[in-house]
C-alpha cells in the first residue's frame, strides 16, 4: 500500500480527467508538485499503480441500501432482497434507508444516512439520481458506494457531462464510488466448497462475466466479481491492483469494453506481473463497430487497437478475443503450476487426431519437439511399431483398454523435455474412452507437469467427461482445439513472461537528461519544425545525423557542397514543409557545383511558386548504402506518448510493418519491437546483403523514447524517415526529421 501522497495524487487526477476531459498523461504531468521525492518519472507520471484498500467493499462490517423496498413487484425490491440475502453471507449489518418507511422485510428503516446507528462501509444507492446522496454520504464517512442508476456518459454529450459532476462531486466527499450503469454482480453468491487458486472477475457489461461465472459449475473456483460499469470512480485499474495481491487469486478475468486511463491500466498490469498473477482479457474495439458499440456502451474511448495491442504484451496481459477463451484461459492459468519444460506432447487414439491438432498447435506456435530414439523404443513397447510415436503419439486404439495405456502416459510425462501433455478425445468410445479419461486423470495426480484433454463430444453429458474429467482439480478439460491451443499457448507464454519480467518502471528515469535541457531550446510551441531544426532536436539527444549545411545563397550551396563531401542532396528546409518529394524539393546524388547550383535554383523557384516559405536549403551528406527504417513519436489518446519503428521510406506507407511500446521500455522491448515486424529479415541481410547494425537501431528506439518521456505533451509528433541502419557496427543514421511541438 502506497502512502497518502499517492492516494491524494490520484484521486485529484482522476477527478480532473473526468471534470475537464483532459488527457490523462496531461493531468499526472500538471501534479508534480503534488508527489513526493521519487514518486514520478521524469515526466511526472506516476511510478507504481495506486492500490485502494477494497477489503470493505467486498466484505463489510455494515451496509446501508439507499432507496429500500419491499413492495413486491418493483425493481428495488428485488434487487433489496437480494442484498439482504448477501449481507447475511458476508455477515454484513444490513440498514434500509428511505423517507417514508418505518421497516423493510422487518428491519428499521431509517429515514436518512444521518440517521444511521452507526457508521456504514458500503452505501448501495438505488434511486434514479445518485448525485444528491452523495455529499450526504461523504458527511457520514462511507467508504464505499454503488450507483446502478444508468442516463450517464454511455448515453451521449449530455449524460457525460452529468457524469462530469458525479466524479467531482466523489472526488470531493472521499468516497471511493461503483458504476454508474453498474449491477449486482459484485453481491452474486460464490460456492464456498471449492478449493484451489480462484479466479478474480472484472467486467464493464455484468452479462459478459456470466460464462466466467458459471465455471463454478465445473469446479473453478471463483472468489470475487466486480462489475465496474462506467467507471466514474473505480475502475478496472483499482481492481486488476487489488485482485493481484489477494492470496486466493491465481488469474485475473476481464471483460473490458473502454479504459478510463491507460496508464493508470498498465501501472495495474506492472504490479500483477510483479506478483506473478495472470491477466486474461477480452477487449472490445478490435474493429470500428466494435469501438462505436463499446463507446454507446459505456461512454468511453477504447483507444487505437494496435497500441491497446502492444501495451498489453508488453506488460504481460494476455488477450483473447471471445469469452469462451477467456473462461478456459483464466481457468487453465489460475490452476496450473508452473511448467517444468515448454514442449508439448500430443497423444491420440487416432493418427488423423493427433497429426490435425499437431498442425493446429504448431501454427499457433507451440513447440511439440521431436521425442528420443530411446523414449521412441520405450514407447513400442506398448504401441505397435508401424505407428508413429515420435510426437504426435498414435496408440493404435487398443493399448488404452488395458494396463498399457497407463504405462504409456507415465512415459511420456517422464521425459524431462515435456511440460505439457496434450490428448484430444473426439468424442465417446465405451469403454476406451472412459478408461483413457480414468488412465489421464489418474496420472495427473502423480506429476507436476500439466495434462490436457479436449472432450470433442457435443453432447458433454458423458460419465467420463462430467465425472472424471471434471472432477479432477489436475486434469485441464476442454471442449475444442482452439480453445486447447489457446489455452496452453497462453500459459507458456505468462510463465516464460513471468520467470524473465523486470518492471519498466522501476528503471524509468527519475530525472531529466542532460539532453532535455538542450531540447527545450530548440522548441517552438505550435509549431512544426523544418528539418533542420527537428535534426538539431535529434543531436541533442545524441541520434546521428548526417553532415549538413544550411543556405540561403547558391554560393553558400557550393561552398557547402564541398565541406560536405561530393555527392551531396539538397532539400527545400521550412517550418511548413513535410512531404517535399512529391513536390520535388529534394536533389539526390549532386557531384558538380554546377550542379549544386542548379539545383538551388530549381528549389528554391519550386518553393516560390508553390507559395512555401523556407528558412534555406540543406545541403547534406549523401548516405546511400543500408536499410531503410523509421522510428517515431505518437500521442494516443489513453496511454500518452508511444514509440514506433518499422521499415521506412514508402515501405511504411504501403506495408504497415510497425511494432509500437508505450514508454518506459527497456532494451529487451526494443529488440522484440523488431522481431514483431515482417520485414525482419531485411535486417540480417538478404540476397548475399551483410547484416545491418541491428545494436544501433535499437539504441536510436532508446533514444527516442527518453525524448518522449522527458518532452512528454510538449512533442506532440516525431517522424524519424527513413533512418538509415548501416551495415553492422557502423551505426544509424537520420536521413530526414518531422517534429511538431505542442
């Protein structure tokens, strides 16, 4: 738990982003004053997530229900008695609140929150406008409150702006608020008999959650459910933190349609990798119309997919993308223990089985290596030796029906190079299936290493799928290939996350570079730089450029020319001027002075007739060997400034091959940006080329990201096209250089 300052910090900065509308990294930037010593990055943004203390939300001593009824046939007398019924599982003190009853279901009713026997934990508010009780319930010291009253920010302009108030209006009473447009999913009824790691609900559309819910029905333990609506207050950040350091959560489950604020998510995502705790996450908006139905939903901005994307892989949040794979993710990665090897054994009764999910599992990436000559000859001595065993494992059939269907289970897991054994069963086939099942089951209970089975029956009423299969807290079940694949590929991956992960925040610098202060020199607030004042941005923050000279004269021009070095470029250079290609403002490959001046001319007569100012011409060194890339600066409207490399020149254009972080990001971020990109072999060299100086690509991605954290909201656009990436060991080195201030 972070201390008050922390507490104070954000909370004025979540009620100023609801209030103003202003951009979350804007707001934490204006708030420096308010944190202490080494609380922030350079740039000013928070260094760890803000954990709420919700043990009172969940379990509270007292309960207030604000609106109580008990006239059969209304709304808010359901949803009262079911409060009721949940108050006594918890072992709550349950007070109805209304003006005008004595009791509800035979408790006293109280007239208002003042006049309450005692101080309430959790405020359930059920009446049409919850902003009137608010200051009320600020006053009386509650903790905690929940509006389910909808009309607000998921219905337009007018509904954001009456949301506006009630986040200010929280902020000012020091209570910590759920919703609105939010359920009673949080007061659902958990089984209490099931043991094990459990997995910890978040959804902003309480019906999403329901398959999540329901796992409870096959044995996955569920412990808590916080249905977060739209977020005026609480959002999903504060539970992923809180859910993470519970000891009963072995995996997070979201469903989440928009983030309130990015950062204040991947702060919340860097303390659950820290705690090891996986996040499994549905999330809306991977298309327009998702995006528009997220945004009509819950009033909020889903965010550019692709940096939603990345953020989450960088921090370790696995996304899926349909609830089914989100309830058996969440389930597979909340039971399983840790893997003792990454390879993948699949085991079949049919060689057609296992050589299609062999092609399944292989195309999404598992590694189902090839087993030993000598785990080979182990295993023909139960399988007959036509078959193939070398992985996929065919049986035959018929072992499973007797004792050697064990012995070969016990084989296969036994080999150190096995983490994971895979057996999809397509469906019922009394009684080998039921024995396979029972020989499966049974051996799980005697290894630490995960065993899968995919139960292909559409029926699912089976002994041996409703009985034994589910009824092993060690066996994972699944009812398709895809959700296998998925599944195992995902716990893989959070474990080789987990084992390497060092949080970015903890190496973000503390304190401006030498360099920020150089760069701020060279800024134009408004404006857009001309290149050669985007360049000297550049060299303050140590990133090559090639010699140049800016003029204002053809004379200046040759006698540049020749301090450069033949062959030169010339380039049009002004403020204004982004795309001089097209407009022919750029000379390659000049060798002459006449030249030179020629093309001085011919520029500068472009710019004059086209109505461009310039500030001169440049005339720079000509750098024609290596590989185009780019490397740039963007502001996303939910996390801040990102980074982005990819193959540069038109390529970037035509292709679309980025890879995009969020800042901060080590070293090892930056070389798994390039390992994204399809064009990845362009840097190892093609068609006899050499390899490229992979190394100073790498550090020129560090560079700018230290330029986007320390500028911040003062950068609002950096475009490094092309960087030019020399063969290796010679460098990078920036061809050309778009900056726009803010």
């Amino acid at each position: 738990m972070l201390g008050s300052t922390h507490g104070t910090l954000t909370t004025h900065f979540r009620a100023r982003v609801v209030a103003c509308g202003e951009e979350p990294h804007a707001a934490v930037q204006s708030m420096t004053a308010a944190a202490t010593e080494g609380d922030l990055d350079v740039s000013g943004r928070p260094l760890h997530a803000i954990v709420p203390d919700l043990d009172r939300f969940f379990r509270p001593e007292s309960v207030a229900v604000i609106g109580a009824s008990d006239t059969e046939g209304r709304p808010r007398t359901g949803i009262t008695r079911q409060l009721v019924a949940w108050a006594e599982r918890v072992g709550a003190r349950l007070h109805p609140v209304h003006p005008t009853r004595e009791s509800v279901f035979g408790r006293p009713c109280s007239p208002s929150v003042a006049d309450l026997p005692e101080q309430v934990d959790l405020a359930v508010l059920l009446v049409g406008d919850p902003l009137p009780a608010i200051e009320e319930l600020g006053q009386a010291k509650v903790k905690f409150a929940v509006a389910f009253a909808s009309g607000f920010a998921e219905t337009g302009e007018e509904g954001a702006a009456a949301q506006a108030r009630l986040a200010a209006a929280v902020e000012r009473s020091g209570l910590r608020l759920l919703g609105p447009n939010t359920n009673l999913n949080a007061f659902e009824a958990f089984r209490d008999d099931l043991d094990g790691p459990a997995i910890a609900l978040i959804t902003q559309s309480g019906h999403q959650g329901r398959p999540v819910y329901t796992l409870q029905e096959l044995g996955v333990r569920l412990s808590h459910w916080a249905p977060t609506g739209n977020e005026a207050d609480l959002e999903t950040a504060d539970f992923i933190s809180y859910f993470s350091q519970r000891p009963e959560v072995g995996a997070i489950a979201c469903y989440v349609e928009g983030l309130k604020d990015g950062r204040s998510f991947l702060l919340a995502a860097d303390r659950a990798a820290r705690a090891g705790v996986p996040v499994v996450a549905v999330k809306v908006g991977r298309t327009e119309t998702g995006a528009r139905t997220a945004a009509s939903h819950t009033g909020k901005l889903t965010g550019a997919d692709q940096v939603v994307d990345a953020a989450m892989r960088q921090f370790g949040v696995i996304r899926v993308d349909g609830l089914d794979e989100l309830q058996d993710t969440a389930a597979l990665l909340a039971r399983a223990r840790k893997p003792q090897a990454d390879g993948v054994v699949v085991y079949s009764i049919s060689g057609g089985t296992g050589a299609h999910f062999s092609d399944l599992a292989t195309g999404a990436g598992l590694k189902l290596p090839t087993l030993s000559e000598e785990k080979q000859r182990e295993l023909h001595e139960w399988i007959p030796g036509y078959l193939n065993v070398a992985n996929p494992v065919d049986n035959g059939g018929h072992p499973v029906g007797d004792w050697r269907g064990r012995k070969i289970i016990d084989a296969i897991l036994a080999d150190p190079g096995v983490g994971v054994l895979i057996c999809p069963i397509t469906g019922p086939f009394p009684p080998m299936s039921d024995r396979l099942a029972q020989d499966l089951v049974d051996a799980a209970e005697t290894t630490d290493k995960l065993v899968c089975v995919v139960w292909g029956s559409p029926v699912g009423t089976e002994d041996a799928y409703r009985t034994t299969l589910l009824g092993s807290s060690r066996v994972a079940t699944f009812r398709t290939f895809g959700n296998c694949i998925t599944a195992v590929k995902a716990y893989l991956d959070h474990h080789r996350f987990a084992t390497s992960y060092r949080s970015p925040f903890d190496e973000a610098p503390r304190t401006p570079s030498p360099s920020f202060r150089k760069a701020q020199a060279l800024m134009r607030p408004g404006h857009q730089l001309s290149e050669h004042a985007a360049k000297q941005l550049l060299r303050a923050y140590g990133i090559r450029v090639p010699r140049e000279q800016l003029v204002t004269s053809a004379a200046a021009a040759v006698r540049a020319a020749g301090l450069v070095g033949f062959p030169v470029v010339m380039k049009a250079s002004g403020a204004r001027l982004a795309h001089k290609t097209e407009l022919g403002l750029v000379k390659v490959g000049l060798t002459s002075a006449s030249q030179v001046r020629d093309a001085y001319r011919e520029l500068t007569d472009i710019a004059r007739y086209e109505g461009i100012e310039l500030d001169g011409v440049l005339v720079c060194q000509m750098i024609e060997r290596g590989v185009e890339m780019m490397v740039g600066v963007t502001h996303d409207a939910l996390f801040g400034p990102t980074v982005t490399v990819g193959l540069g020149g038109v390529l970037v254009e035509v292709l679309h091959d980025a890879a995009v972080r969020v800042p901060p990001f080590g070293e090892d971020q930056a070389r798994a940006m390039l390992g994204e990109l399809r064009g990845r072999a362009l840097l190892e060299g093609v068609r006899g080329g050499p390899p490229v100086d992979v190394d100073a690509l790498v550090e020129v991605v560090l560079r700018v990201q230290r330029m986007a954290l320390e500028l911040g909201d003062d950068l609002a656009e950096l475009d490094i096209n092309p960087l030019m990436v020399l063969g290796r060991g010679q460098g990078a080195v920036a061809l050309d250089a778009l900056a726009v201030c803010r």
